[in-house]
C-alpha cells in the first residue's frame, strides 16, 4: 500500500484559495481514478474534482463550507501500488504526489512566494514586502498572509450580538453561493463609492414592438425587454465608452474595451449568479434572446460552464414584473457600471401638452464615482433612454 496525498489544484484561474461545497466520497470508501472526489467553488464556478488515483479515501480535509488554500492538502488516498513521482492528471488539473523542491530566495530583494499566494495578498490588499516568510528560503506561505488580517480583525469591533434563540427560530450555516454573494456584496460596497441615478423612460413604442415581433414568431425565444437594452448599451458605449471599464484599483489602472460583453444578473435557487453574453455588440436582438435564455437556463440548472461566468464587462440587472419603481443595484467588480430595468407600468404623461396614459419604466443604475463623473452617468443614460424610446433602430441595426 502507498500514501498519496491529493493537494489542493490551481484550477487555471489564478485563485488562492476554494471553498468545499460538497464531498462525493466518504472516508473509508473505494475511488476510482476519474471518479468525481468533491466539489469546490471558486470566486468563478463551481469545479467538480476527480479522483487522480484508484485506492481507499483514507483522510479528507475540510467539511462543507471549509476553506482551504491552493496547495493545501486536500485528500489522502491509499493505494495498491507505489505512489507515482510524476504529475497525475486529476480531472481539471495536474497534481503532484510529492512536494515539489523549493527555491532559495532571489537575491533581487523581491519576495519569494507563488503565484497563488501573490495572487491572494493583491486580492487582500497585502503588501508582500512587508510579510515574512516561513517557508524554506524565506518563501512567503498562506499561513504567512494569515496574520497581518488575523491582527486586523483581532482591531475589528465585535459583531453585534443575535437574538436569543427562541422556540420556532433555527440557524442556518452560510456557506457556498450564498457566501460568497454575501462576501461579494459586501467588498463591493466597501470598496466602491457607489453613485446611483434613475431615469425614467416611455416605453410604450418598444412594448407595441415587442407584441408585434412576438406575434409573428411561434418559436422561442421571447424577446422580452432585455435584449432592446442591451442594444441600446452597446450604441450608447459607442459614444460614451468610459462606461465599458474595469478599475483595478490596487495598482491604479483603468482597462477601456471595444467589445461588450454584458453579465445577466440572474435569480436561482442557490442565489444569484452573473452569466456572461461575450461581445453583444455583435448580436441581433433574436440573437441576444436566445442566448439569455440558454445563461439563464444552466444557471438555474447549476450546469453552467467557467466561461458563462467571466468576463462581464458590464451587468444588467432585472426583477422583471416585480421590479419596483426603482433600486440601488451593487455594481460588480472591477466593472464600474451595473443598468437596472424596473417595472413597466402605465403612467399619465404629458406629450405635447396633453395628459396621456403611457406605458414607463424606470431604468436604477449605479456607477463607480471614482471613475464615472455624474454629468457621464447622465450623459450615458440619456443615450440608452433615447435609443429605447427609438426601439425600430435597434431591431434594424441603425443605431449609429
């Protein structure tokens, strides 16, 4: 029998670290090689990770909601055989079943860590230069990283306390998708100086559209109004690209696209994911409806692949009929703008002097105030109302 210890994989998104979501084998239980070993989720997806050997599951490292560090132990296999010094293919990625040697410090004066553990402490905001390393050569460990914020929170003042527990009421552990929402939500809003603005827009030519072009076409998709908006973004960019960015703000970059590629915010059972229509711009609104339906749909189903949910690089939001009169959606970064849709509703306006009954909605968006000034917000705003209250031009494709 041999000891193979199954470390933790880079699963090739530059990660530090992931969370267990679900074990498939129980210690004591036979695996065979490529049979499916855990569930772990990563800031992107959820990754299922084989078994890179056939044995016994001897050790397991973590429960559900543990998280463990790139590297870290996460399984103990016994096998029949001797344990293989070379790498294994494990499912998503290669692992080694012996350490790999390490490197003595560089006498550059640059600190010594790997990739995952520099990808953290930027993520952490943590200057590595200012960490000492206890692995071999000085190398800087995740263990390492874990003080600098173990003394920040030991600063932290305490959480208030819960309510007594009382009879009918029960605990819920957080963890997986509603964690990481809940830990997302929250860097956003602290890091983020949030800028909120709401328009109101006439939507009653795009609604007598819609029921039109909807009429005509017995087979799916529905255009709902989803795909006009993010029509009426993609024009609205055009002239007013400053909204189409990623901020990086720890080393103080702002990264301009020239394609769009629009995250849909989307409601499921386990909490709300952002799926990813990659470059809009090249899209009909047929188009735009089809692929909406498909995210929306694996999303919910939980089979959504990495690539669906990267890459945004700026959202739309919708409560559909329960959409309120307006909100204050959290952007999602490192973009620096989110386009919120709210409920259609008919509205007595005023054209022409005349009081008339009109179908409105209101569009609540929020922007980054560190990169979008509110003259741009408006300025952006006024361009997609004024595209959606012209819907023909962006079924035609004369949105110039």
């Amino acid at each position: 029998m041999a000891r193979f210890v199954f470390k933790l994989p880079d699963v090739g998104e530059g990660i530090a670290e992931a969370e267990i979501v679900k074990w498939h084998v129980n210690v004591g239980e036979a695996i065979r090689e490529e049979q499916p070993l855990v569930d772990i989720m990563t800031d992107k997806a959820t990754v299922e990770i084989a078994a890179p050997v056939s044995g016994t599951l001897s050790a397991r490292t973590g429960e559900e909601g543990s998280r463990l560090a790139v590297g870290a132990e996460l399984a103990v296999i016994e096998t029949a055989g001797e344990a293989p010094s070379r790498p294994v293919v494990g499912g998503t990625a290669n692992i080694e079943s012996v350490p790999r040697p390490q490197p003595s410090a560089k006498a550059s004066g640059k600190a010594l860590a790997a990739p995952a553990v520099r990808a953290r402490a930027t993520s952490l905001s943590i200057d590595l230069a200012s960490v000492s390393g206890s692995g071999p050569g000085g190398r800087i460990e995740h263990a390492d990283l874990d003080r600098p914020l173990q003394a920040k929170d030991a600063k932290a003042p305490p959480a208030p306390p819960l309510a007594p527990l009382e009879d009918g009421a029960e605990d819920i552990k957080i963890f997986g998708l509603r964690r990481r929402i809940a830990e997302r939500m929250q860097d956003a809003k602290r890091r983020v100086p949030h800028f909120a603005y709401v328009e109101e827009v006439d939507v009653q030519e795009l609604e007598n559209l819609r029921a039109a072009l909807n009429s005509k076409r017995d087979s799916k998709p529905h255009l709902t109004v989803l795909p006009f908006l993010i029509r009426a973004i993609v024009a609205a960019i055009a002239r007013h690209p400053f909204v189409n960015c990623h901020f990086d703000d720890a080393n103080g970059i702002i990264r301009r696209f020239k394609s769009v590629h629009a995250g849909i915010a989307t409601q499921t059972e386990r909490g709300l994911l952002v799926p990813v229509i990659h470059h809009v711009e090249a899209m009909n609104v047929w188009q735009l409806a089809a692929e909406i339906a498909r995210l929306s749909e694996a999303a919910r189903a939980g089979k959504s692949e990495r690539r669906d949910l990267t890459g945004s690089t700026i959202t739309v939001t919708s409560l559909g009929a329960l959409g309120g009169l307006m909100a204050t959606p959290i952007i999602n970064p490192p973009e620096v703008a989110i386009v919120g849709v709210n409920r259609i509703a008919e509205r007595a306006t005023v054209i022409d002097h005349d009081i008339v009954v009109r179908k409105m909605m209101n569009l609540s968006s929020s922007f980054d105030h560190r990169i979008v000034d509110g003259h741009q917000a408006a300025a952006f705003i006024a361009e997609v109302r004024a595209r959606l209250q012209h819907p023909l031009d962006l079924v035609t494709g004369d949105t110039a």
